[in-house]
C-alpha cells in the first residue's frame, strides 16, 4: 500500500533527496487522476497510478493474464469490498482488476502481481525496488 507521503531523509532544507530514496518517475502533476504512467525501475516495467483521491500506487506493469506490459493503461477505478472501497487498476486488455494496494486480482486472489513502495516528494513521484511480499 502507497500513498503520498514524506521521508525521512531530508537535505538541508528539511526535503529528502528523491533520488537517496528510489527511482524519480515523474512530477505528480503528469499523472492524470485515475490515470497511469509507465516507468522503468531497477530494469523492471512499472505502473504508477493515481486515484481521485491523491494517493499514488506502484505494481507491475505486466499483466499476467495477457503476458504484456500494459496495466499502466489500464482502467482506474475503486469497488466496495467488505465495506470497504478498494482502489484497483483494470486490464486493458482483459479487464481483470488488480488491487492497487496489494497487487492482487480481485477475480481471482491466486493471480497477482509485484507491488512497489512510491512517495511523493516535493511534487516528484519516487518509486522504491520491488516488494518481496507483493503479487505472484
């Protein structure tokens, strides 16, 4: 799970360096809200997405289902599960969507995909290595 926040390691001026922290993908403003990005981190194709609400999410941009490099330009949307909305990206190809927060399908929870931790910084959207935990 990924939203916008600060860091810890800050230069003089109170900001963290964004590079000391990940990848800079992009300035926030470039994202469209309920729109994706494609970037490349540490040699792996990721989508970067925000919601209507601010929050900035990083999972794979490969679609599992496809086999191709798409969920960026995928669908964003959110779906009351539990009670609860979940922000979640669908396939353009196949239209499964994938839970933004924890990369899983939500048609089917033994698919899923990386996820990868994102910050926004000074205005800059930072995406860190892969999680081990994320997706399959």
């Amino acid at each position: 799970m990924s939203t916008i926040s600060t860091g810890s390691n800050s230069d003089a001026t109170g900001s963290p360096a964004p590079e000391a922290v990940g990848t800079v993908v992009c300035p926030l403003e470039r994202i469209e809200v309920e729109g994706g990005v494609a970037a490349l981190v540490d040699g792996e194709a990721v989508a970067v997405f925000r919601t209507f609400d601010d929050q900035v999410f990083a999972i794979s941009n490969y679609d599992p289902y496809s086999k191709a490099s798409v969920l960026s330009r995928g669908i964003v949307g959110s779906r009351a599960i539990d009670g609860n909305d979940v922000p979640f990206v669908a396939s353009p190809m196949h239209k499964q969507p994938f839970d933004l927060r924890t990369g899983r399908c939500l048609d089917d929870e033994a698919v899923g995909v990386p996820t990868y931790p994102v910050r926004v910084i000074d205005g800059v959207v930072v995406v860190g290595r892969r999680r081990e935990s994320g997706g399959t």
